[in-house]
C-alpha cells in the first residue's frame, strides 16, 4: 500500500481550513462577550446615577471638641467622607493616612476639600478619643462622632454597613463598608473612590471630579 504524500502546500492548506473554522466557532463568542461587557458597562453607569440620587443627606454629629456639627457647617466647601472607627487595626489608618498624602499632593486644589472622619463605634469613640486619632494623620480631619440615635440617620442616608463582632480578650472589632464620599458644597454626592486606592489615585480621581479651579 503506497503512503499518501502530504506536500507542504496542502499542510498549508489544511491549517488555512482549520484556522477559518476555529475562528467561525470564535465569532459569536467573541459577539456575545462583547455585548455583555457593554450591557454590564452600561448596568454600572445606570446604578451609578442612581446611586448619585440616593447617596447622602443631612446629619446632626458631635465634633471632637464636643461642639455639634451638621452638614451646613460645611456649606460652600467640598467634604471628603470616611465611616471608620478609632479601634480599627489596619484599613482606617491606613485611609486615613492615604487620604492626607493625596490632599497633599493636590496642593493648593486639596486645600478646598475638608477630610471628614465619622466614627461608627460611638460607643468608644468620644470627641476626646476622637481627637487624639485624627490628630495622628492630620490636624485637617474632622472628626465627627455621636451616639447611637445621632449616627443611625448617616449610616442609613450614606448607605454604610457597621457589624460589631462579640468580644473577645482584646474588645470587639467592627465590621463595615469602607468607601470615600465627595461631597459638594450643598452636601450632594459628587463621586465615590475606593479606599484601596493608592495616594496618587486618589489625588487623580479628585483632580478629575472637582471643579477647575
């Protein structure tokens, strides 16, 4: 029985074939990925403008020298919101120390935000406890804190959730959303920014939703 000869040309040949063909089977794919990458892109623009709306709202708070604050003590002024807590071993310092190095590198723009520290752990958190944190990472940061019946109103308008863990030898740990809110100078939500940012996202992502200065 004589072998058939495969030449060089029909190899070629047969590896065009087969290219086209994979390829046939890879276009819908390729189609239908595309058109759910598009319909989720536009799901996240969709929740986003809805978020914007129901983001926010009034609040009535305790500063760290126990003088009460509400939102209108901002009026005019950009706010940069963080929901966090004094006994919080690693995000909130970390945040916190975050967000003071990207306000410094805006320079003269990062003057115009106010940096705005709410505890969710009032139980701890005294105005004087409160002061004596903040004051670590910068003697910019306002802290606000309450009791129970003052913080729920924020944590519900701001959409923040707080979950205390049983004690345990060392106290009990919280629980809770760690987001950054831009807030306008009416207390409108302007933009979210993840906290795991680094400094110089931060400062490129308020660069890019404040105003021109």
């Amino acid at each position: 029985m004589k072998r058939k000869k495969y030449t060089k040309g029909a190899s070629t040949g047969q590896m065009s074939l087969f290219r086209q063909q994979e390829w046939k089977k890879i276009f819908p794919l390729l189609g239908i990925l595309l058109f759910l990458f598009s319909g989720a892109a536009g799901l996240r623009l969709l929740l986003a403008s809805q978020q914007h709306t129901r983001i926010g709202g009034p609040y009535t708070l305790v500063n760290s020298q126990g003088q009460t604050i509400t939102q209108a003590a901002f009026k005019g002024r950009h706010t940069l919101l963080y929901f966090g807590y004094t006994h919080c071993v690693d995000v909130c310092p970390l945040t916190l120390a975050t967000v003071s190095a990207a306000l410094d590198e805006l320079g003269s723009q990062g003057q115009s935000i106010i940096p705005v520290f709410i505890s969710v752990d009032p139980e701890r958190d005294t105005p004087k406890v409160l002061q004596e944190y903040v004051e670590r990472f910068s003697p910019r940061i306002v802290g606000l804190t309450g009791s129970e019946v003052q913080l729920q109103p924020v944590v519900k308008a701001f959409h923040v959730s707080a979950r205390r863990h049983a004690p345990n030898g060392s106290g009990y740990l919280v629980d809770h959303s760690s987001l950054l809110y831009l807030m306008d100078g009416q207390n409108h939500l302007v933009g979210m920014i993840p906290v795991d940012s680094s400094a110089h996202q931060i400062a490129s992502e308020l660069r890019r939703l404040l105003p021109p200065s």
